[in-house]
C-alpha cells in the first residue's frame, strides 16, 4: 500500500481520509513496514466499509489485515441501528465464530519430551481433522437444536468438559439471542457429524512452549510460566458456519437494494439491522457461533482424553476461549455518550480492559486473555485487553499472523514434504491428513507474527504477556 496517500496520525496508525462515498474514515494499525506490505485491496475494502449506512467512529484495520470477502480480514467497523446501521454476513465472513481455546497444562517441556510421540500419535488419531472430517459424535435434530441454543453450555451438560470452564469463555459459553430456526435445513445436514472435528486449513491443535513472559504479573494470574506447555485449539463452526454465511449472503444481495443501500462491492451485501432479514441474519449467526463454541469445547475434552491417557493426566484448565468472526451488540462510548451498536469483529479479537463488564470475575483486574494464533514452525501469543483499545477500535485487536501470500502462491513455493521435514529439524512435530495443506499453511504464507503483535502491543489495542513456541501441531 502507498503510504503517501494515506494520513499519519502516530507511529503506528494510519488513516484514510474520507473521501467520495466515505462517512467515516477508515483507521489502518500498523508499522510504517506492515502497511506498506498490505495489499491496495486492503484500502479499496476498507474504504468501501466505511461508506456503509450507519457506520460509526470509523472503519479499522488491525496490523494482520489482508484482503478478505468484502471486509479486509482483520477489519473491525460498529453500526448503530438507529441512524440505519446494517449488518452484512461479509462483515462476519464463513467460518463464523472461528476462534481460539488455550488449555494449561501441568507439564513442563521436560516432561513432554519422553511423551512426544505417544502424544503427537494419539492427538492426530483421536481428533477428527481435515476437509470432510467426520466425528463419533451424530447429533439428530433434537439434539442439534439444543446445541445451536446451548454452545459450549450444552456441550458441558452432554459431558464434554467442566462446568468451571464456562467461566474462563466468552459470553459464558453461549450466545443470547441465538435462532436455530433460522439455520436451514441444508446447514444442519452438513453439521450432523463434524461436531467435535478440527476442519482443514489454517485450523490445528498445537501444544506449545511459553518460551518468554513479559508481564510476570499477569502471566502468574493466567497460570503461564517459563517452560510450562499449553494446548491451543484454533477452529469454526465447520460446514454449519459456512452455509449460513453463504445463504444469507445470497438474501442480502438481493434484498440490500430495497432498502436503498447501493454498493461499491457485491461482497459487502448489506441490510438494515431492524429489518426481517437482518434480525434473522442475527440470529443464526449466533446459533453459528454457538455451534463453534461447542464445537471446541467438544475438542477440548477429546484432548483431555488423550492427555489422561498418555500422561495420566488430563486435567487440563482453561486459560480462555475466543472468537475471531461475529458481530455482537455492545455498548461503546462514541462521541462523548454510550451508544448500542452492532460490532463486526471478522479475523479480529474483542480486547477487553481491566474492569469491563465480560471480563471473568477472577480476572477484572486484570483484563481479558487476548490469544493470538501463528503459524506453523513460528510462534503464538497471549495478551491481555486494555482500557485503552475501548477508545482505540472499540476493545478490538489482532487475531493471527494475517496472511501475506494466497494458498496457491505458498503451493508454488512449498511441498509438503519439505515444510514437514524443515520444521523437524526444528523439533516441531507436523502431524498433517493432507501434505497439500501443510505446503498452504507454510510459514512463509504469513506475516511475521512478532511484528504484528509488537504494533498492537505498542498501539495499546493489547498488551504482551507470553509467547509460545510449537511443540506438536495437528493439521487437517
């Protein structure tokens, strides 16, 4: 991207001007060097964005944006229902409520290494992974219902997991306002049974190291140490997730122009909040987000399994779970008064401060876990949210390393075999279905997730508390 055209406004935001049909400006995150590597796409869609009705404050951009379907992955906008806001199933994206879980463990990197490939086997053989991965779990419509009300608070009451972990995931585990009326038929059928499965591409199951601790205060309070091992499950709401984005992407581009919304993007297909098709919209979106909530509860008690199994130990805490693609209806103080608004979060992390009303109650001191996911052969990071990312994006930050090249061009560049046999030598374990997604998901294929977060870190969006570096990773 060009960063003469764009305005500086500190060392590490960049705005949009507006400009044409553009009511708000759009707000990029980043080095002077991030910036410049984002593609002009990121620009075009974040300019669109902000030229949606009711939009407030402004569009952003996290440090990890990349072109995405209508909105830039990692782009964040709030629309207030009463100036005639909307919400677009592209503002979401497909694998709604894709997200992150972090489970503690009480094992050192020591104690794993005897263990690694009793580990490595029995994670990859017990957990479903990959494209049309199936579960021992088949749900019939009773219970599929259930589940889309429910989230994780189903998953928990039908015996995956532990109370106590509803506490330590966003919303508590389950989405108000879910309707599982309005998933049809068809997204039903395609979750019957992939509950409790990990999917393909940039999803995986990785034990991980904590290799650094830069608040030690707070790492004590999130159960982290030097050389401890964490789990981190990082998948959607499976087939589910994307047949609602793709039928109610389709009903808005067709009902959009009735409600006089003209837009620069098909992709960014839009309808008024209040009207029946974006109530209903809503409403499946968050039975989505409760079936991905359940979805990694369900993969969480299958890692438990095998940890009981192999270790004698399985268990495994929960440090926090949380959701990278939904829209949620929160109250953010916009232009000196607090204002209900409907924010978008599509491949962003909701960063909440010391004190906010989400925040589990043990941890309202300190502020909520902010797990942000690498890529193979780098590394993670747990952050915490800060006050100061309210003002900022309302309490939004990164979520990953952001992509840099597309799926086809890292398949060019990288064979399977050969990522798998470099990040051996590296003592990462890759366990992969698919040598074809391992050459897609390279490293090389993503942004340098240091830099990322080092730009949210010091742009106060979030701040740093571990890193973790991959031990085992389990890809579709």
């Amino acid at each position: 991207m060009n960063t003469a055209t764009l305005n500086r406004l500190d060392d590490w935001a960049w705005e949009i001007p507006k400009s044409g049909t553009m009511r708000v400006p759009g707000i990029i995150f980043a080095s002077e060097e991030l910036v410049g590597g984002m593609d002009e796409k990121v620009r075009e869609q974040m300019s669109n964005v902000a030229s949606l009705p009711g939009i407030v404050q402004a569009a952003y951009a996290m440090p990890d944006a990349h072109w995405g379907y209508g909105f830039p992955i990692g782009g964040v906008a709030a629309f207030d229902p009463q100036e005639g806001g909307v919400v677009s199933a592209g503002g979401v994206g497909f694998d709604i409520s894709c997200g992150v879980r972090t489970l503690l463990t009480a094992l050192s990197v020591e104690d794993i290494e005897p263990l690694r490939a009793q580990l490595a086997d029995g994670l990859f053989q017990h957990v479903p992974a990959g494209v049309g991965s199936t579960s021992r779990l088949r749900l019939d419509e009773r219970e599929l219902t259930a589940m889309l009300n429910g989230g994780a608070r189903w998953a928990v009451g039908a015996g995956y997991g532990q109370p106590a972990d509803l506490g330590r995931i966003e919303q508590g585990g389950r989405y108000d306002g879910a309707d599982p009326a309005q998933v049809s038929g068809e997204a039903r059928h395609r979750q019957v049974d992939e509950m409790g499965t990990l999917g393909s591409g940039n999803h995986y199951l990785e034990l991980q190291a904590v290799t650094d601790v830069y608040d030690p205060a707070t790492a004590d309070a999130f159960g982290l140490a030097v050389g401890a091992v964490v789990v981190s499950i990082h998948c959607g709401s499976r087939g589910l997730g994307h047949q609602v984005a793709t039928e109610f992407a389709r009903r808005m581009v067709i009902e959009g122009p009735g409600y006089g919304i003209r837009l620069a993007d098909r992709e960014l297909a839009s309808v008024p909040i209040d009207s029946p098709v974006g109530r209903d919209y809503f409403g499946a979106m968050l039975a989505a987000a409760n079936c991905a909530l359940a979805n990694r509860q369900i993969l969480a008690h299958f890692v438990r399994e095998v940890f009981e199994r192999v270790t004698g130990d399985g268990n495994l805490s929960l440090l926090y779970d949380v959701s990278h693609n939904v829209c949620s209806l929160e109250t953010h103080e916009i232009a000196g008064r607090r204002r209900d608004v409907y924010v978008h979060r599509k491949g962003a992390t909701r960063s909440l401060g010391p004190g906010a009303a989400d925040v589990p109650a043990d941890l309202k001191a300190i502020g909520q876990p902010v797990l942000i996911g690498g890529s193979m052969g780098t590394c993670s990071y747990i952050l915490a949210g800060t006050a100061a990312s309210e003002t900022r994006a309302f309490s939004s930050a990164c979520h990953g390393a952001g992509r840099c090249q597309s799926r086809s061009q890292s398949m060019r560049q990288n064979r399977g075999e050969d990522v798998v046999e470099r990040l051996r030598r590296r003592h990462i374990t890759i366990k992969s279905r698919s040598l074809r997604g391992v050459a897609e998901e390279a490293p090389t294929a993503y942004k340098d997730v240091n830099a990322v977060v080092e730009v949210t870190h010091a742009a106060g969006l979030a701040r740093k508390v571990a890193r973790l570096a991959p031990l085992i990773c389990v890809k579709g």
